[in-house]
C-alpha cells in the first residue's frame, strides 16, 4: 500500500479527526432556532437543553481517559481510526434519534470518538513534525475544528428551510436528520484514508522497532536518506530519551505523579481548562441565543458570520504561532478575551432589560430592545472575541500540552490534560443556558474574570516551548528559569548535534541495514 510522508499532507487529514468536533459543536447549535427540533424534542430549554449539549463531552471525558491506552499499545494511527469508526456509530444513532434518550446516547458514543481524537490526533502531529513546524501543523487541529463547525453549520442551516423553514410550525424532522446523518462522512474518510500514512517514528521505538523509526523519520525529515544527519540527530536523540527513560524503572502512571512530570501535567490539564472557561462554549454553543437576545433578527445568518471569522483568523496563527512562540499567544489571548467579555457584559447591563415575552423568557431573560448601536456593540464584541480566541487560544491550547511530555508518559498526560478539557467542556455546556437565564449579563463578567486569572497563571508557569524537539522539553522545564524569562531562550540541542555529525565529532549507532548506501 502505498505510503505518503509529506508532513503538511499528513498532519492535515490526521486534523480531520479535529474537524470532527466542530462538526458535533454546531450539530447542535444548528438546530437551536428550528421548530423542527423544538418540537421534536419537546421545547428543551434550561437544564434539559443543557444535558443534551453536555452528553456529548462526557462521552468525550470517558473517550479521552480511554485514547492513552489505545494509542500506547496499538499505535497513534489505529487510535484515530478507532475513533473514527466510533464516530460513524454515533451518528447513526443520532440520525435515527426517537427522543432525547436515544439522542443522548447517540451523543454520548459521538463523544467517546471526539474524546479519543481530540487527544491523540496533536500528540500523532507533535511526533511527526520537526520542531521549526510543529506548532504550525499542530494548529490544523484547531483549523479543522473551526472548518468543521462551519460546514456543518451551512448544512445546518441549508436543512432548516426544509419543510417550510425554521419558524414552520410543523417543521418536519429532516431539518436536523439530514445534517446529523452527513457527518458519518468525514467519520468514514477519515477511517479509510489513515491507512496511506505513517506511524509515529516515537511510538515505533517506543516498541522497538528501530529499523522502522529509523526509516520513518528518514522519509519525513530527509528525502529516505537514512545517512542525513538530521535525521541522525533526531533518531539519537529519540534513542537517549528513551534509554533515560527505561532506566527510571517507573510505569507510565507512576511517572506521572514524579514532581518533575506532575507539574507539566497540571500545566497541560489547566491550559485546557482555561481553553474552556475563556468563554468560548458561550459563542459557539448558545450563539443562537447570544444573537437572539442582543435583538438580532436573523440571529441564525448572524451567528453564521462567527463561524466564518473562526475560520479565517485562526490562519494567522498557523502562519506565525513558530515565529512569535506560545507564551504571547496566550497572554495576548486572556487579556483580549477579557477586555471584549467585559465590555460585552457592560453593555448589557448598561443598556438590557428584562424579557417579557412568555414565548421567550424560557430560553433568555435578558434582552436588548430597539438599541441598534449596543446591539451592534455585543455582536461586534462577540466577533472580536472570537477573533481573539481563533488567533491565540485556540491552536495553542492543542499545541502546548502535546508537546511538553515525555515520550514514555505523552499519550497518557495528554489523555489526561484534554480529559480536563472536556470536564469543563461538559459542565459549561450544562450551566450555560441556566446561567442565561439566571444571571444573564452578569455571566460575561464571570468569564472575563477567568481569562484575568489565566493570564496570571500562564505568565507564572508556562515557559516558552518553540523551536525546541520533543526531546529538550525536560531541559525547558527542568533547567531552573522562571517561565516569563523563557522567551528570550534561544537554540536546539539538535542543531548542534547535527552540526556534530556532520562534522564526525559524533557517530550515531543506528541499524545497519538501514544506512548501506544505495548502490
């Protein structure tokens, strides 16, 4: 079968994995403003609404503790068609949903994929990529889940004018089965096309299977020559961190809670947390009702605006997330976020009243009535914020907890960082439409304040990781420098070492087979 090993091609279609999520993020938010659905499903508002959204990241907590496991032990490339299989299961089950039961199982099941995806798709990047791209081609994890949210928020909104469109009052059921039923495509392409790409070269020697790291790596990094000092350089320096690691004696799970580990894995656990509690659920689940309550008429066209903006502003930091480094990004990030959410909230509360009208009240009870100007102030903060996080958060908060593991613990302490993500995920999903109704404006400056605290904590903690290989993280975090001192830190073990051999200061003992030269 044939292999392809260009880096961006492979990266790209493992993002599909990404794009997935999107598609389940607005599978849901599609559908809100229908009466196809209302109907259906018996007007879902408040706490009932709530389980309905949040069925789908806890399917993905339990799928997320569960990837490591997979991925350890079959490979990073058989977790991610696992997870597309299952994937293709939930779909089914939403399509052919008869109620909210059936619906959250289908949910459920869809999230178990997403969960096993959204942790090991960036660790399978993280391992392919050199070091001087790895945060851009991390980034397309982001990048597809913004793609998939707003393609499925088009066949979404395409299908609500089924059936004599959204505001019918016997709207029939294909506006959400159509679309529900669709995603079991990118499911099925996903399954059948990561058989033309590699393994990791990490987990192939994780396993011993040197020859095949060696030839893997070779093929990424230098044309299929195994004598490229590179890619030399690379393979020795995966070969000294896992002879370091195996001589600690420690299981995985042990290593995760030595010192020198657990304070990465609560970093890793806490961007993903902070990624949640940015406020981003906010914009993209219950856009409808953001929209909706700011007085917007079309509130689904609107919001479909958003998607788009997610979409195009997360190319910026594909683009220069490498050059201008993570800690930036995630400071700028949190104080932007922060700043929109409060001006958003004051707004609000400046301007809003209560709502009145019984045919609404259940779904938002605070509302912006005949203000054109701060009505167009929430949604141009909404788009700002949302700019913010495509730019910033986003793709970093993928990119920083795939990265700063080692290889013996990666897949596990990432598991476990974007376990935190969907812990958050879950209960946010849950709380937010109460919490519309319950506190409405007061809500953004509960969330603005979050960003504050995340800027803090990131300028205490997080180092700068760029231009560094997987295997240098120890040193980044280990060498004793205050993480806001990190950015100026400049260099790579592994330039020097190739540099070395090269030179033939240094010999790299790799299998023999692999580096007779071609005749």
């Amino acid at each position: 079968m044939k292999t392809f090993y260009n880096v961006y091609a492979i990266c790209a279609f493992a993002a599909i994995g990404g794009g997935l999520f999107g598609f389940d993020i607005s599978s849901m938010s599609g559908v809100l403003g229908t009466n196809a659905y209302k109907n259906y499903f018996g007007h879902p508002t408040g706490y009932r609404q709530g389980g309905i959204t949040a069925s789908m990241p806890a399917g993905s907590l339990f799928g997320a503790l569960s990837s490591s496991f997979i991925a350890d032990k079959l490979s990073r490339r058989t977790a991610i068609q696992i997870a597309a299989l299952i994937w293709i299961i939930g779909a089914i089950l939403q399509t052919a949903s008869n109620g909210v039961a059936l619906l959250c199982v289908g949910r459920v099941v869809g999230g178990i994929s997403i969960g096993i995806a959204s942790a090991i798709v960036p660790v399978y990047q993280s391992e392919i990529a050199p070091k001087e791209i790895r945060g851009r081609v991390v980034s397309l994890q982001q990048w597809a889940i913004t793609w998939g949210i707003l393609i499925q928020y088009f066949i979404q909104y395409g299908a609500s004018f089924v059936d004599g469109g959204p505001k019918a009052p016997n709207q029939g059921t294909s506006a959400f089965r159509i679309p529900w039923g669709i995603q079991m495509v990118p499911g099925a392409i996903l399954f059948v096309g990561m058989f033309f790409f590699p393994r990791s070269p990490r987990w192939l020697a994780s396993k011993n299977r040197w020859e095949e790291a060696l030839q893997t790596l070779a093929h990424l990094h230098g044309g299929g020559d195994t004598t490229n000092p590179k890619v030399l350089a690379e393979y020795h320096e995966i070969e000294e961190a896992l002879r370091f690691e195996r001589e600690q004696a420690a299981t995985s799970f042990k290593a995760l809670t030595q010192p020198r580990i657990f304070k990465r894995v609560i970093l890793g656990m806490s961007i993903q947390m902070w990624s949640q509690l940015c406020g981003m659920n906010i914009m993209m689940y219950y856009i409808v009702y953001i929209m909706r309550g700011a007085g917007i008429a079309d509130e689904l066209l609107t919001s479909s605006i958003q998607y788009i903006i997610n979409v195009v502003m997360t190319l910026p930091a594909i683009i220069w997330l490498d050059r201008t480094g993570r800690r930036p990004a995630l400071l700028l990030g949190s104080f932007g976020m922060m700043t929109f959410l409060f001006i958003s909230g004051a707004i609000q509360a400046s301007y809003g009243q209560p709502n009145m009208n019984p045919d609404t009240r259940s779904e938002i009870s605070w509302i912006l009535v005949n203000k054109p100007g701060p009505s167009k102030g929430v949604v141009a903060c909404s788009y700002l914020f949302v700019a913010t996080f495509a730019t910033t958060w986003g793709p970093t908060s993928w990119t920083y907890p795939s990265e700063i593991f080692p290889a013996k613990v990666r897949a596990k302490a990432v598991s476990l960082a974007t376990a935190s993500n969907w812990i958050w995920n879950c209960a946010l999903a849950f709380a937010v439409p109460p919490l519309l109704q319950k506190i409405n404006w007061k809500m953004y400056m509960i969330f603005a304040a979050f960003n504050g605290l995340a800027l803090i904590h990131m300028f205490l903690t997080a180092p700068e990781t760029k231009g560094k290989t997987l295997e240098e993280m120890d040193s980044v975090f280990d060498a004793g420098i205050p993480a806001w001192k990190t950015s100026a830190h400049k260099g790579s073990r592994l330039d020097q070492l190739q540099r070395d051999i090269e030179k033939g200061d240094v010999q790299v003992a790799a299998p023999i087979e692999s580096v007779q030269p071609k005749i």
